[in-house]
C-alpha cells in the first residue's frame, strides 16, 4: 500500500512539473509570438493578436490555421500565398462534418505544416485533425518548432561568417555546414569558455546540455563576460556569482541580461528548474545580440600574410626536401623490390621445407601408428599367454598337489601292506610251529589227540580269517588302483588270477610299482610341456624387446611431443615385460624347487619298491 502510494505522488509530482514546464513554455512562446506579430492587422482584428491569456488564447487562437500561417510567413516571408490564407472562415463550423470552413480550416493547417517541414522544423505525425481538435501538446510542439527556426534562422555561416572560428584542427568548412543549429551554439558557448578559462584561474566545465548544467548561471556570467565585456561590467555582472540563493542569483542575472536588451523567454525560476528549451531559447537570444567573435583585423591579415610567406619558403624547401626524399624513395622502392623476391623465393623454399616436413610428421605418425598396433598385439598376445602359462601353473600344482596326496595314501597303504605282510609271516611262522607240533603229536610227542584236534580247528578257523584278510585287502588294493588309473588317465593294470596268496600280494605290488612309473611319466611330461611354453615366452619377450628397442632407435628426436609419449609408451611395456620376466623366473624357481621335491619322493618310492623286492627276494632264498 505504501509503495503503490509512493507511485502515485511520483506520477502526481511529474505531472506537475511537466505542468510547470509547459505553463511557462505557453507563457513565453506568447510573449515572443506578441511581439513578432504585434504589427499583423489581420491577426489584431481577427483578436488573436495581443495574446492576453495564453494559457487558453494561444491554443484556441492556432485551431483555425490563420495563426500559423502567418507565424510561418513572419518567420520566412512570403512562404505561404496570402490568398490561401482564407480570414473569412468560420471558427465556429470546425467541428461540423463535411462543412466548407472545416474543410478550409483543415487546408490552412496542411499548408502551414508542410511550410513548416519545408523550412526543417520536425512536425512528425501531426496532421491537421490534431490541431482541429485543439491537441495542446502538437499545438505547442508546432509553435516551438516555429519560434524556434525563428530565433535561430541567422545561426548559420552564412549570416556569421566568423563562426569559421570555431573550426577545430583538421576540420573542414563544411563541417560548420552540416552542423544543426543547437549543435553551432553549444561549440560557440563552449568556444567563449575556454575563452574565459584561458584568462581564468577557476576551470569551467563545458556545457554539455541547456538544462541542469545552467542551473547555477556560471556559465552564462562568463558567456556575457566574453561577449559584451564592457556592456556586462556595467550592468554589475561580477556580483551576480556573489549571491547565494540560486533563485536570487538567477534573478540577478536576468537583470543584468535585461540591462543587455537580451531578457527573453525564459525566467529565474524556468532557470532554476532547468528547462532546456527555454534555456536555449534564451541563449540563442544572446547570440543574436551578442555573437563576440570578429573576422580577421588588417593587423592579423597581415600577420597571416607573413606567415604564408614563411609558409611558402618552408613549401619550397619541403618540395626540394620531397625530391631528395622521393628519389630515395625511388631506390629504395627497388632494394624493396628485390627484398620481395628474395622474400617470394624464401617463402617458396619455406613451403617446400614446410611439406617436407608435414610429409615426414606423416610419415613418422603412420610408422608410430603401426609400431605402436604391433606393441598392442604384442601386448594382448603376453597377456593371453600369461594367462594360459598361470592356468598352466594351477593345473600342475592342482596335479602336483593330487600326486602328493596319492602318494601319500600309497605310503600310508605300503606301510599298512608292511604291517599286515609282518602279521601273515608270523602267523605263517605260527602255522610251521603247529605243524611242527602236530608232526611232533603224530610221532606221540606231543598233546593227547584230542588236543591236537582243537588246536587244529583253531588253527583251521585262524587260516580262514587270514584268508579272508588277504582277499579283502586285495580287493581294496586292486579298487584303489584302477580308481587312480580312471581319475589320471592311465593305463589300466591287469590283475592275473591266482588263488596263492603270496601270488596276489606280488601282484599288488607289481600294481603299485606300476602306478609310481605312470607317475613319473606324468610328471615328466608336464614339465616338457612347461619348458615348451616357458621357451616361446622368453622367445615373444625377446622378439618384442628387439621390436622396441629397434623402434627407439628411429625417428626425430625425443623432443617432439608425440614421440616423447611413445617412447614414454614403450618404456613402461618394457619395465612391464622385465615384471613378468622377473615373474617367470621366479615361478621356475619355484617348479625347479618342486620338481626336485618330486624326484627324491620318486627316488625314495623307488628304493622303497626296491627294498620290498629284495626282501621278498631274501625271503624265498630263505
């Protein structure tokens, strides 16, 4: 609610300002039209001469068009035909639709602002309906545009020749030319400044614009300073910057302009509030009273003479000074010749070296393209063979670990075989003794028969469980082995049949001996089959080593970025390959390790098998 009513006294303050503005616009545009035509009798009978309420009078007075054809005609004579200038119009019919004095009424208004367009006032988008219908805003913007050519139709060149002064350095004439009317009296305001300054101690800003920068009348106190120096002083110019209030000051320097006969169209308070078109009004006033620039004196005309003489000299010189220089211009444009085609022909060399180069950069990318194919495949091939060589090394330790644990249940059942072989040969040491006894008994040693008959069941019920024990045990020995021979692919070992149980323990041991050799063979092949692939490793190591070692040594210098990454490229394969080089050799350390681990097992099984022999051998001789 507080900002929306903020808003509505900005809007209310604005409006009335703007109010203020053209209120005081209405009153000096009056003023000045009163005086421009105070001798039209036309206008006096007609009554719109004197305006005497301008508030109301001058924007009634200009619907009918007579006003502002004749305000054209007074600001450029004979602009507009008296006889199209129809003072027998009714005022009254203007609103009357189709009627002959509105029609004529809107004629006189089309005639006036097409003079008003031809004479370069902007009367954009306002057409005759516009003032009929009493517009104040397009009225007022006309009659500005009016008294506005009016009051600056002499700021030109033409009527102030000696405006050529305000030409800066290296501008031309028709500068001033093309310049708008404004545009001339802001650089002559600006001109008399730095006039001013240059005899001033205190700086003074140039105006930039007729409005906030005139507030304080400065500007304006060392303008009339300038223009009318000896006028100003009288009037008391020098104690208008002595007053404090700024609308007092203003007031004090409007007297001192009305004491110069240049008091018009603006006042204290329009210079207060800083309204531009009255300002520039006012300062256009001044100009026209006072432009304080003269043409050349005969003194300074003859001056300038002097200086063209010097002048003149100095050409003269300059033009031999021009001949010198053109004839070293001459020599030189040759030696520039020569540098051009010392240039064109060491451009054409550049090119050649260039392309030679491009070529070689292509050249050397395509060979570092196709190295670096190879290193890759190289690469993916040590990879994949790794790979094989670890699954390789995982079966065999899978196998080595399988024949350990066989061996050792081979040990354990040799040494079980061991126990039970010592068993039966006691209890066939026992057997000889009974028969012994019973030899004894018969040749009436020994025991009474009945005796001897118990103790020959017991020894009979004692032969069928040893007997019983032999046969399960060669089941199970015979089971165990062809179970070996299934799971390691083996040959399977036949069995002969026989019914001595001496027979069947042989066998078995023939058996077991004959898995030992299937193992050595086994392990014999796994590790050719591992020197096999441990050799085509080492040989694709070698190959690519030679490979990297031969791409190193070809090419540019390392300094070229793409080949210094692909030598860095090629030293981490390298460095990579000597890791798995250190690898394998450290993984056949460890086969070398197991396969001697696997040798004395072999070797110790072998003379165990051997021992078993020979004390079977020991046995039968016995």
């Amino acid at each position: 609610m507080d900002n929306q009513e903020s808003r509505e006294d900005c809007d209310t303050e604005s409006k009335r300002l703007e109010s203020d503005q053209i209120r005081s616009e209405v009153s000096a545009f009056s003023e000045h039209l009163n005086n421009l035509l105070k001798k039209d009798e036309d206008l006096r009978k007609l009554g719109y001469i004197p305006i005497n309420h301008p508030e109301v009078e001058l924007f009634t007075n200009s619907m009918d068009g007579i006003l502002l054809c004749k305000l054209v005609n007074a600001v450029c004579p004979g602009k507009i035909k008296e006889k199209e200038i129809k003072l027998s119009v009714d005022k009254s019919r203007i609103k009357v639709p189709g009627s002959k004095d509105a029609w004529e009424i809107a004629t006189m208004i089309d005639t006036a602002i097409s003079a008003a367009k031809s004479m370069g006032c902007v009367v954009v988008n306002i057409g005759s309906s516009d003032i009929m219908e009493g517009n104040r805003t397009l009225i007022l913007a006309v009659i500005w545009q009016l008294v506005r050519a009016h009051i600056m139709k002499s700021i030109n060149l033409t009527s102030h020749p000696e405006l050529i002064r305000l030409l800066k350095p290296n501008e031309k004439i028709d500068k001033l030319l093309k310049m708008r009317e404004e545009d001339i009296i802001k650089r002559w305001f600006n001109y008399h400044l730095q006039k001013a300054q240059s005899s001033d101690e205190n700086y003074i800003e140039p105006v930039q614009n007729f409005g906030k920068d005139l507030k304080d009348c400065t500007k304006w106190v060392a303008l009339l300073k300038q223009v009318a120096p000896l006028e100003s002083e009288e009037a008391g110019i020098d104690d208008v910057l002595e007053v404090a209030d700024p609308h007092e000051r203003a007031e004090a320097f409007l007297r001192v302009a009305e004491t110069l006969n240049c008091r018009k169209f603006t006042t204290a308070s329009d210079i207060v509030k800083g309204y531009e078109r009255l300002n520039l009004a006012f300062t256009a006033t001044i100009f026209n009273e006072y432009v304080g620039i003269t043409l050349p004196s005969e003194a300074e005309l003859l001056r300038l003479s002097e200086d063209l003489e010097e002048l003149r000299v100095k050409n003269t010189k300059c033009s031999e000074m021009l001949s010198l220089v053109q004839q070293q211009t001459s020599s030189l444009e040759k030696e520039k010749e020569k540098l051009l085609a010392s240039i064109k022909l060491f451009e054409a060399r550049h090119k050649e070296s260039e392309e030679a180069i491009i070529n070689k950069e292509n050249d050397i990318t395509f060979l570092s393209n196709s190295r670096y194919k190879e290193i890759k495949e190289l690469k993916e091939a040590l990879s994949e063979t790794t790979l094989k060589l670890e699954e390789s090394m995982k079966a065999y330790e899978k196998v080595s670990l399988a024949h350990a644990e066989e061996k050792r249940e081979l040990s354990q059942k040799e040494a079980k075989n061991k126990n039970r072989i010592s068993t039966l040969e006691g209890q066939n040491f026992d057997i000889e003794a009974s028969i012994n006894n019973l030899i004894d008994i018969a040749e009436g040693k020994g025991s009474t028969i009945e005796e001897m008959k118990h103790e020959l069941e017991e020894k009979n019920v004692e032969l069928e469980n040893k007997h019983q024990l032999v046969s399960d045990y060669y089941q199970h020995a015979k089971d165990v082995l062809e179970k070996f021979s299934r799971d390691f692919s083996f040959e399977s070992f036949s069995f002969d049949k026989t019914s001595s149980e001496k027979e069947l323990l042989d066998n078995l041991l023939e058996g077991n001996q004959f898995v030992i050799e299937q193992c050595e063979d086994l392990l014999l092949r796994k590790k050719r089959e591992y020197n096999r692939i441990h050799e085509e490793q080492l040989q694709k190591l070698n190959e690519l080593s030679a490979s990297v070692a031969q791409f190193l040594g070809e090419g540019p210098s390392a300094a070229e970025d793409p080949m210094a990454q692909a030598k860095k490229l090629l030293e981490l394969l390298t460095e990579k390959s000597r890791k798995c080089q250190a690898q394998l050799d450290l993984r056949l350390s460890t086969i070398e390790k197991k396969n001697k681990l696997n040798e004395v097992v072999s070797q110790k099984i072998v003379d165990l098998a051997q021992n078993k022999n020979k004390k079977k051998k020991w046995k039968k001789v016995k």
